[in-house]
C-alpha cells in the first residue's frame, strides 16, 4: 500500500506502506521529521499527524489514549491522529497524511 506524506516544506513523499507496520514507522524509517520519542506507546504525540479528511474517516476511531495524547499536543485539529496509531493495511492504500509542526 501507497502512503502520501507531506513533510514540514511541504514537499510529497510517496511511501511504501508495510502490512501491520504503523505509519509512524513508515514516515521515520522514510527520514520524515517524526521523533516519536515513545517508540510507539502512545505516550509522547511527537507522531503527531493530520490526516486528509477523506481518509481521517475510514481510521478505526481513537483510543481514549490516543484522545488524552492529542489533548496535549500543539496545533491540533479535527483530522489529527497519532500515526503510530494506523495500522498499515490496503484499505488505507493512498492514505494522505501530513506531518503536524514540531
Ligand atoms: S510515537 Fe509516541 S505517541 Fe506515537
């Protein structure tokens, strides 16, 4: 599966979405500016990303982790979500996230 990620310079960056592999994984192994400082544990929200609208609502809904995360992160907006969160899988083939400010 296909992700489309834009970056920080708004600069496109079509990635190589693994199976079972999350987003974040994705986007950092990609070099994408993403520190995801909990390595996944939905502790830090420094994977912090939008996701465009038409796919932000084929996204299982958040966890209340998740929910109490994004509480306390900067800039957040309706389409936010924490990208260790998604699960790669085709359904989200061509998912379109951006990368949130630091
Ligand atoms: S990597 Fe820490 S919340 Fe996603």
């Amino acid at each position: 599966m296909k992700i489309i990620a834009t970056d920080r310079d708004g600069k496109e960056h079509i990635l190589e979405g693994r199976d079972g592999w999350t987003v974040m994984e994705i986007l950092r192994d990609a070099g994408l500016p993403i520190t995801a400082e909990c390595g996944g544990a939905c502790a830090c929200a420094t994977c912090h990303v939008y996701v465009d609208e038409e796919w932000a609502a084929k996204l299982p809904d958040k966890s209340d982790t998740e929910t109490d995360m994004l509480d306390m992160a900067l800039a957040v907006e309706a389409n936010s979500r924490l990208s260790c969160q998604i699960i790669c899988s085709d359904a989200l083939d061509g998912i379109r996230v951006t990368v949130a400010p630091e």
